[in-house]
C-alpha cells in the first residue's frame, strides 16, 4: 500500500490523501476541515463512510502500519514539535519535510477518537425480519416460475443483466469500478478500468437478451 498526495485544504484543516495498491480501500479520502464541525466526516471518493464503521476501522488499521515503516527516528521529533507549535510558520526544513505525515496523523488520531459502532438489538432484529421477508418473496417467485417459465427467464436474467449493466454505467459516471475485491480507477489503472465496465457490459446485454428471447420464443425452454 502506497499513501500519497497528502494535502490540506485552505479552509481551516480539510485533509486529503490518496491510497494506492491497496484493494478496496484504493482511492482518494478527505477528512473534513474541524470548522464546519466534530466529529469531521471522512469521504472515500467523494461517499461519505459511516462514521466508526467498518469501513473507518480498516482504513485505521492500513494507515497505522503505514506510518510505523514510515516514521523514523527524526520524523518522530519533528512531530512533537509540530504538536507543540501554537502556528506553523517559516518552518525549518526538518519540520517542513514531516508536515505531511503530521496532517496523516491528525486523520488517524480523528479516526481513534471515533466509537466503535456495534449491531444493536433493534438492527438484528431489521436484519433477521428483512431475511424472513427475503424468504417469502423467493417462495413466492419460486411458485410464479413454475407457473410461468418464460417470464420468470426474463425476469432473472433481466434483472440480473440490469444489474450488470447498472454497475458498468455507475463505474463510468464515477471513474472507477470494483471488481474480484480491487477497486480500478481510470485514470491510474485504464486497462483493469475498461476491461470489467466492458465485461460487465456485455454479460449484461447477454442475459437481458437471453431472457427476451425466451419469452419470444419459448422453445428455448423446451427442455425443461
């Protein structure tokens, strides 16, 4: 994992940085300056995350390994003094060069001050209501399937090839696409980007119109 283009905004302390080679958690963060309110906000790529949420806490975990093979010695130094200066000011060039893993300090000492967010009994008992729901409405199109083949095809693989369409025109709007637990971006990683938002693509035009076919024709469920 490589953190970099560390930067801090001209609006009183709005902190942003960039994570590379880093799976799912590749892409460009913003902690939001302290002036608009605590606790700050983290974006990833312009989405707000859940504050304390999973998402937070493996963020933490990668930029606190980071900073350990990245500090030295001398860094360590500079920080303290960094700390201890009411404003920075001519810095000297030892305090200049650990100003910008100062500002990832202030993100991760952010995210520690963060509560850790746990399931509630009132979000198990959504989750387990939700899953009984789910059940029904599968016996229900289980029950519709037998009755009608045709349109039950057209409605899986419809929905199914929307999806994927979906996720292909998504990943276009925003520059990047997940696929296989990697995040790819256009502008840094062209090939991985084109190639799965044209997979997508043309596995979704595939399965909308296998499924339009068999209601034209319901031979093609002959063998059932």
């Amino acid at each position: 994992m490589e953190v970099r283009d560390i930067e801090c905004a001209r609006d009183g302390g709005t902190i942003t940085f960039t994570l590379a080679d880093a799976d799912a958690l590749t892409g460009g963060y913003r902690l939001q300056t302290p002036w608009r309110g605590e606790p700050r906000p983290l974006f990833h790529d312009e989405r707000r995350l859940p504050r304390g949420g999973a998402e937070e806490r493996q963020l933490l975990a990668q930029l606190r390994a980071w900073l350990e093979t990245a500090l030295t010695d001398d860094l360590a130094v500079a920080l303290g003094r960094l700390d201890a200066m009411a404003e920075w000011r001519n810095l000297p060039d030892e305090l200049r060069a650990a100003v910008p893993l100062h500002r990832l300090l202030t993100v991760v000492r952010s995210l520690e001050s963060r509560p850790v967010v746990a399931l509630a009994a009132a979000s198990v008992i959504r989750i387990l209501l939700g899953v009984v729901i789910g059940i029904g409405i599968a016996a229900a199109l289980l029950g519709a399937a037998m009755q009608h083949p045709a349109v039950a095809m057209l409605v899986m693989t419809g929905g199914a090839g929307g999806l994927l369409l979906w996720v292909a025109g998504r990943g276009l709007r925003r520059g990047h696409i997940a696929a296989r637990r990697s995040r790819y971006l256009r502008r840094e990683q062209p090939a991985g980007f084109w190639f799965y938002v044209v997979f997508y693509a043309l596995l979704g035009a595939l399965l909308v119109g296998y499924g339009v076919w068999c209601c034209i024709d319901p031979r093609a469920l002959a063998s059932r």
